[in-house]
C-alpha cells in the first residue's frame, strides 16, 4: 500500500445536512427480511467510521473545495506526506477542518509548510487538538495567505493567548490577511484576554473575535473594551510613532524637489521670462526681414491670388493642389487647432496632467500609529480599533462593570462615526449573553437597544445567530 498504509479509509462526499426528522417504527417486514437488531446497528454507527470527505463543484476530484476529517481517525506524518502531494495540485480547495484528529507538536509543523502550497486555500479549521507547545501562532505569521482560522476546543490557556497576540500586532510587524479568528471553548483568563487586546491595539485587518466560553472576567473585558475606544500610547509606542513620523516627513522632502523640477520643466512657453523674449526678438524682426525681401514668395502670392490659371506657373499649380488635399485631409477639430495662435497647451491642462499623475501613483496601507491622534495630560491618544465588527464572549463571567466599560466604548463609536457611513464604524454585533449580571439590567437592555440600530443583519434571524453564537461560531 502506499507509504505502508495498511487500511485506507474510504473516501466519500460529503453528506447535505438533513432536517431533523422524528425516527419511525421498524418496519417487521424488513425484520423478517434479515435486517435484525445487529445490523440497524451496524448500520446507525457507520456513520463514525473513519472516511474521508469531500465536497466538489463537478465530478473532477481536482475541484474539490473543502476538506474535513473527523474524530476517529489519527493523522500522522505519513498521511502529510501523502497531503503535501495532494492538496497543492487542487486549485479550488478552499477550506480544510480537522476536528479531534490527534495532532501534534511535529505534525502541526508539517501541516503549517503545507498551507503555504495552497494558494487558493482561505479557511483553516483545528478543532480538539491540543498542542503542549501552543505552536498555534505560527499561523497567524505576517505572510499567511489563511483569512479564517478556527482554535475551537484546544485548551489554549493564557501563555497561548500570549502568543496568539503577538502574532496578530507588534510594534515592528502586524497581520493584514486574518480576518477572523475563533478561539472559543479554551481556558483563556482575564490575563489572556489582556493579551489579546494588546494584540488588537495595531491590528486593522481583524474583522470577527470569538472568545466565548472561556473563563473571562471584568479585568479582560475592561481590557478589550478600552481596545475599542480612544486607548493612550505606551512610552514605547510613542517613541515608534516618532520614529514613523520623521521617516515619513523625509520621504515628503525627497519627493518635493523632484515634482517641483517636472512641473517647472512642462510650463508652457507663455510664463518664460521677459529676458527670454527680448532676447528673440533681433531674430524675429530679421525673420520678418527676411520674408518680405524674398521675391519668389511674393511672386508666388501674387500669381495664386491676382494671376490666373494660364499664368500660374506649374510648380505653383502644384503647391496650391498639395494644400488643398492636406486641408481636406486634417479632421474639423484638427482644422481649428491649426486656424488658432498656436498648438501648445495652456496652464491648466499642464496642472491636470501633473495632478493625473501624482493620483496614479500606488498607495500604501497606514501604520495605525500614525492615525490621527490627541494629546491629553501629556499623553498621546490613538482613536481605538474601529474595524472589528464583530466581538463574541457569550458565557464568561462579565459583571455589570464589565457592561458599562462596553457601553462607553460603543457610545464613543456611534458619536465620532464618520457622515455618509465613510470609513470603520466599529462594532456592528456584540453578544455578551449568559454572563454574571442580573437578568434586568439596564446596561445590557442599553447595549441591546444600540446593536439592534447598528447590526446589518434582519432582525428575523436572531433567534438562529443566538443558536450559532452559543456554539461559539464566527
């Protein structure tokens, strides 16, 4: 067998998901047929055999789109090896979830090197596979093409959130591709969760967080909602942002000089200077000289204006032919540049041209720390992380105070909202269900009343995004 596999699990696609269906009565006559208790059995646990399922566009297994191996089935490093072949030849896989598949420290590396092969692949799913080593971050690198990352259920603690927070922000790199990250049902702390605050400060491509079901409490919460509002910069930030600020105030004095030399080389000829043109005008004046002593010329005028057909001479006919056909030739728009005082563009088409170009030049992504700022009390005041949309901490152990830090920061948002819906908005959906506050309080009721104005999703599907949030989904 191949790579000295024994037995190979069969390879099936992927069943539609059912509606829930009340089970019937055996039938006796099948039971009369042979298919007695042992077989119904057999039969209703098939479906835990290990198999490997996929999900395809057409009958082409290269079209295959998603990938997900369940428990029951432990990968080891031949069956990377087997995949490191495979999955870079598929160009539409899009997703691969690995749920209880018994990896490792060595394994999880091996998977990590095969990610990167599979450009087309965006979704990555390790659900129940705890790593001693908390390797988990080496997927959130600042080249990984993933853009979801699921760590559902794998005992992340607060050192792995650590880890995890660092690898979403620093000061020197930050990821641009993640866009959500779920990092439910672990055993992250008020410690953790700080972590990944401070990962958040300088991250702007993070657009869903789930820390549900973890053990979060007002500490962490105070942590992530000060995130989300005007935060002050640590001294260490501060002296980045200057470092940031003289760069680029050098970059602006490189480029001036440059740009001030093309416009004053493209000004047209009516801003040169008067010393320019009294200097032509001894060789205007002869030129003009010139011309009226030339008797061919004249002699030329008088026999195509005066003369007629019979006096003209032939290389005169010629001429006057050549002049005709080119004036037919030359289009009406071309006819009445000719007519004009001259061809050269004016000043203001000289400016768009510049303008055209300077607008045509690439721009790049703004470092966070350069964002408009505030001072206050000799501090230095970022505006907050407004491009998260979407932050999940359904059954932690949040209190009233908790609420109240996530009702200020989501106050501030809605007052410094740009018009017109330009630019992040901040947060659009916030669960902070089945927490430690009273049923009836009036901070919950609050943020409740704002998300119903700020979340773009109808409202008839509440009660199936409270099922999906429960389960700790993004």
């Amino acid at each position: 067998m191949r790579a000295g596999f024994q037995e190979i699990p069969k390879v099936v696609m992927r069943p539609q998901p059912r509606p829930v269906t009340v089970p019937e009565e055996p039938d006796p006559v099948a039971e009369k047929e042979g298919l007695n208790a042992l077989t119904l059995i057999q039969y209703k646990y098939a479906y835990f055999r290990p198999t490997i399922q996929v999900e395809m566009e057409q009958e082409d297994p290269k079209t295959t789109k998603e990938i997900f191996i369940r428990t029951g089935w432990k990968i080891e490093e031949k069956m990377l090896c087997i995949f490191a072949k495979c999955l870079p030849t598929l160009t539409h896989l899009q997703a691969i979830r690995l749920w209880k598949v018994g990896l490792t420290d060595h394994t999880f590396l091996s998977l990590i090197s095969i990610v990167p092969n599979c450009p087309t692949l965006k979704m990555l799913a390790l659900e129940g596979n705890p790593l001693p080593e908390r390797s988990f971050y080496k997927l959130i690198s600042e080249d990984t093409t993933l853009g979801h990352l699921c760590l559902r259920s794998n005992e992340i603690d607060d050192e792995g959130a650590f880890l995890i927070g660092q690898a979403l922000s620093s000061l020197k790199s930050s990821n641009k591709n993640l866009i959500s990250i779920n990092l439910s049902y672990n055993h992250i702390t008020d410690v953790g969760a700080g972590y990944i605050a401070n990962g958040l400060r300088l991250n702007r491509s993070l657009l869903s967080l789930s820390l549900s079901h973890n053990k979060i409490n007002d500490g962490g919460a105070l942590k992530l909602a000060e995130v989300l509002g005007p935060f002050a910069l640590t001294h260490t930030e501060v002296v980045e942002r200057r470092h940031l600020l003289l760069e680029k105030e050098c970059q602006e004095r490189c480029r001036l000089p440059q740009r001030h030399s093309d416009f004053k080389s493209e000004r047209p000829s009516s801003h040169a200077s008067s010393t320019a043109i009294d200097k032509l005008q001894p060789a205007k004046a002869a030129k003009s000289a010139n011309k009226k002593k030339d008797p061919l010329k004249k002699d030329e005028k008088g026999l195509a204006g005066g003369g007629t057909a019979a006096q003209a001479t032939p290389a005169a006919q010629t001429k006057k032919e050549d002049a005709k056909q080119a004036k037919k030739a030359v289009p009406a728009a071309d006819q009445k540049a000719v007519r004009g005082k001259g061809t050269k563009p004016g000043t203001k088409d000289k400016r768009a041209q510049v303008l055209e170009v300077e607008v045509m030049e690439p721009t790049e992504m703004l470092n966070p720390l350069l964002e408009p700022a505030e001072h206050r009390d000799g501090k230095v005041f970022l505006p907050g992380n407004r491009v998260l949309i979407y932050l999940n901490l359904i059954r932690n152990q949040i209190t009233e105070r908790g609420l109240k830090a996530f009702l200020a920061a989501l106050e501030h948002q809605s007052s410094r909202a740009a018009p017109g819906g330009k630019g992040p908005m901040g947060l659009l959906r916030l669960s902070l269900a089945k927490n430690n506050y009273p049923m009836e309080s009036k901070t919950f009721a609050r943020i409740q009343e704002m998300m119903v104005s700020r979340d773009p999703l109808p409202k008839a599907g509440a009660a199936a995004r409270t099922v999906e949030e429960e389960a700790g989904a993004t």
